[in-house]
C-alpha cells in the first residue's frame, strides 16, 4: 500500500505509525497510510520553520513569485489526476472538485502576484524633518490547520499568502483529507521552495494541533473548522506561552430568502446548488430558506422535484451531482439530525439513506418543512445535504429570521426588487451577501469571512490576505549628521 511521509526541514519523514485513508463512495477502497506525526516531529517542523524564516523573509519578491506560478501551473496541468484523488478522498462529486482544483491553481497564481505588490507607505510625519514609512513585515512562523471539506482549496488560500509576504508555513491537513494536502506540498516543495519553508505534519489534533497550539516558536494561527475547536484555538493563541496572532473560519447557518417576486426557477436553482452541492459540507451551505407565503407552495413543490433529479452516487462517477457523506460519524449526525427535527415537529423530505454499487455512505437529500426558526434545526450548523424552509409573512419578517442566529458568514436574497435587494445587502448580518445567486461558490481574489460565530480575526483571500499574513511596522528616521 502507498505510504505517504511527513515532510519536515526537506526531508519526507516515514514513521511506524500510520494512519489508513478510505474512500467515503467505497470503504473498501483503501487509499493509502499517512504517516501521524507525534509531538517531537512537530517541535522539529516548528524548529525548521523557525530556521528558514530570515532567508525566505529577505528572499526576493520574485523567487516567491516564481514558486507558486511554477506550483500553480503543475496543478493545472494536472487538474484530472488532482480532482480524482480529491474525490476519492472526500466524495466530492467531479464537478465541484475540478472546480476546486482549479481554485487552488488560481489562488496560488493570483498570490504569485501579489508577492511583488507587498508596497509600504512614505508617511507625513507631524514632527518637521522626521521621514516617516509604513511597512510590512511577515507575520513569522505560521500554523495552517485546515479541515476536511476542501482538501485543497483552503490549504492553498491560507498556505499560499503565507509563502507570498515572506512567512515559513506548518501545515496539519485535515485526518480525513491527507491525500490532497500532502500532493499540495509536493508540488510547492518541488516548484523551488528552500528547505523549512513549508512543513507538513498529518495527525490528530489532540496531538499535532495542540503541539502547534502550544508551541512558542509559532507567530500566527489560520484555522478553519468547526466553532467549538476555533474557540480552543483562539484561547491557547491567548493563553500560551507566545500570544499568537489568530484567524478563525467557522460554521455558518446561512439564510437565502425568497421573496414573492422572485423568479421561481432563478431561486430553486439557487437554494438546491446552495443547500445540496457539495454533499452540504460547505460553511457556506444554504441551511435556512427563508420563503414569503406568496411563493412558498410553488417554490417546495418545484425544489422538491429538483431534489429528485440530483443523482447521489460514487464521487468518481462524472454523472454524480452529490458525492456520499465524508464519514459514517457525520453521516449519523446529519441522521440524527432529521429525528431532531421530526421531534421538534417538522416534516421531513427526502433524507433516505441509499444503496449504491459500492458501500459508502450515501444520503438523499432533505429538506424541512414547517421549520420554524426557534428550532434546533434551524439554531445548529447540520453541515450535510439538509435543508430547511422557513415561511415568513412578508420581506421585513424574513430579514430578522435571516439575522436572527448567532452566525454570520453567507447570505442571500432571490428578488427581482431593487428596493429589497439593496436593502437586504445593507442590513443583512453576514460578510458575504449574494443577490439571485448561489450564496455558496466563492471568486478565489476576494475577501472571504463573515462575522459573529464565523469568523474571527481578519478576513482571508485576495489582497486582504495580508492583513493576517504581514505585520504592519511604522518607523521613524531622524537627521543624520
Ligand atoms: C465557498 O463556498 O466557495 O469551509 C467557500 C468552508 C468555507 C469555504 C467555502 N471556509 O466551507
């Protein structure tokens, strides 16, 4: 079976401890052994981080260029290789993993160039004769955790900023998503980065997180994942040894709003690509929507009809729409989720468990009605193919219902009114608003991030990047002799 190394100060690092990967569309399929790193194996990533920070800090703008065009160009001409193993690996359906691959090309390209744009700032200072400069700096040693739902998208936007303003990277991937992660680092390591300036270590977070958490030769945390561990994040970055500067991507319960006016198809479209795709993984995902009396009969009965058209099946099939739950846990949770709901007296559509040729663990899509948005249901990230309809009187009753939650991330409104649609981008509590449109689905060169439980910390992507990445230094030079 393929073993896959740790990669620490340039060396792959084989190690008797392994974990197995399996394919979410076929558990007999086996993937490949992932080597765990342990504690020590981490401190020696943080040391050769830590060792190769000056140079790559003071390396030219153009080698960091260089670097992530010449990665950038190796994955797209090996997007096919790079989207079966993603869809081997998470069960996301061909289609969204092309795309994210390509993402991940874009990202580093895009970042390619921004490593030549990092200019500072000549000051007026209030003091005659005193120059005054505004620059920046590389945050340091940086800790990249990322999760399972986007094997490569998210290691690239975080890890490529980082390698761009001049930061040395340790990378833990997400258990459940080795494979891509470690194709990424490959690719970098090959594309000319010195040794140490990107480490991977694999393993568990109580092990591998926690030794990066707790470490006091880390400068910064970029996360993603869930809110509970964003919350243990943020307080060892606080609380360690070294306060580390922290950036936290957490869940979403995003609302799209459907109002009378809308057009029926344009908001069927929108709410079954945001709620479904994807398997509903994505912080992202549409679990709230949020429908007028006008058009809520039309609108269930046409997305019912749409959710029996989505073909569920084995992630490496191109006919597959929505690949299999990541794993048995999620999928018991997404299950248990719909007797939640049942008990709290909505009806539940769709939401089967299905047989495929394959063992995996396929799911129909759900979809409740009569949700009413004091439920569980509707409070709590489900973070599967599940959605929820809310029926609301009129437009000012679904703006409060979408605002009513304590997260803040994405969120839509399906109108063909201006006066609510500019009304709606203005006071909807989220850090992306999207109009007749996907609230899911992201360009790769602009910020991304939300607000109360979502996010935390400066935004991540496109030039905002660097507000996380860099530190800002203002400097003051007085007459020389
Ligand atoms: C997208 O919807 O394009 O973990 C991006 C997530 C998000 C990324 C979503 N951080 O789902």
């Amino acid at each position: 079976m393929t073993q896959f190394p740790n990669f620490v100060g340039g060396q792959w690092l084989s190690s008797d401890d392994a974990a197995e990967n399996r394919n979410p569309s076929d558990k007999s399929d086996v993937i490949g052994l992932f080597a765990k790193a342990d504690a020590e194996t981490v401190r020696d990533a943080i040391g050769a981080a830590r060792s190769a920070l000056p140079e790559w800090a003071n390396a030219s703008p153009q080698l960091r260029h260089d670097v992530l065009l010449a990665a950038s160009m190796e994955i797209l001409q090996r997007r096919d290789e790079l989207t079966q193993i993603l869809s081997r690996e998470e069960g996301k359906a061909p289609k969204d993993s092309f795309g994210e691959v390509t993402r991940a090309a874009h990202v580093l390209s895009f970042f390619a160039g921004e490593a030549l744009r990092l200019n500072g700032e000549f000051a007026t200072s209030t003091r005659p004769g005193i120059e005054a400069h505004v620059t920046r700096e590389p945050a340091g040693v940086v800790g990249i955790i990322t999760p399972w739902n986007f094997p490569i998208a998210i290691p690239a936007w975080k890890i490529a900023p980082a390698l761009a303003y001049g930061n040395t990277v340790v990378f833990k991937p997400a258990g459940l998503v080795p494979h891509s992660a470690w194709m990424l680092v490959d690719i970098l390591q090959r594309a000319g980065l010195p040794n140490g300036v990107l480490n991977l270590v694999m393993g568990s977070g109580g092990v591998v997180g926690d030794a990066i958490l707790s470490s006091d030769a880390v400068d910064a945390i970029s996360f993603t994942g869930s809110v509970a561990t964003g919350r243990h994040v943020a307080a060892s970055c606080i609380q360690g040894p070294r306060m580390k500067k922290v950036q936290l991507e957490m869940g979403g319960k995003n609302p799209l709003v459907v109002l009378d006016d809308a057009n029926l198809e344009t908001a069927v479209e929108c709410a079954a690509n945001s709620a479904f795709y994807s398997t509903g993984q994505r912080c992202t995902a549409a679990s709230r929507l949020i429908v007028t009396e006008g058009i809520a009969d039309r609108f269930v009965d046409r997305l019912q009809t749409r959710m029996s058209e989505l073909t569920v099946g084995n992630a490496l099939d191109p006919q597959t729409d929505i690949g299999p739950v990541v794993d048995e846990s999620q999928l018991e949770s997404n299950l248990s989720y719909l007797d939640v709901g049942r008990e709290e007296g909505a009806r539940v559509v769709g939401g089967e468990l299905l047989n495929r040729e394959t063992q995996g663990n396929f799911m129909a899509p759900a979809l409740f009605l009569e949700a009413t948005n004091r439920m569980r249901i509707c409070r709590e990230e489900i973070f599967g193919p599940v959605s929820a309809v809310i029926k609301v009187r009129d437009y000012d009753e679904a703006l409060a219902v979408a605002n009513d939650t304590e997260y803040g991330l994405s969120s839509g409104i399906c109108t063909n009114n201006l006066k609510y649609a500019r009304h709606y981008r203005r006071n909807a509590a989220a850090g992306l608003v999207f109009v007749n449109l996907p609230i899911a689905g992201v360009d790769h060169h602009l910020p991304f991030g939300g607000r109360k439980n979502s996010s935390y910390g400066p935004r991540e992507q496109g030039a905002y990047a660097r507000e996380f990445y860099t530190t800002v230094k203002t400097a003051y030079i007085g007459d020389m002799e």
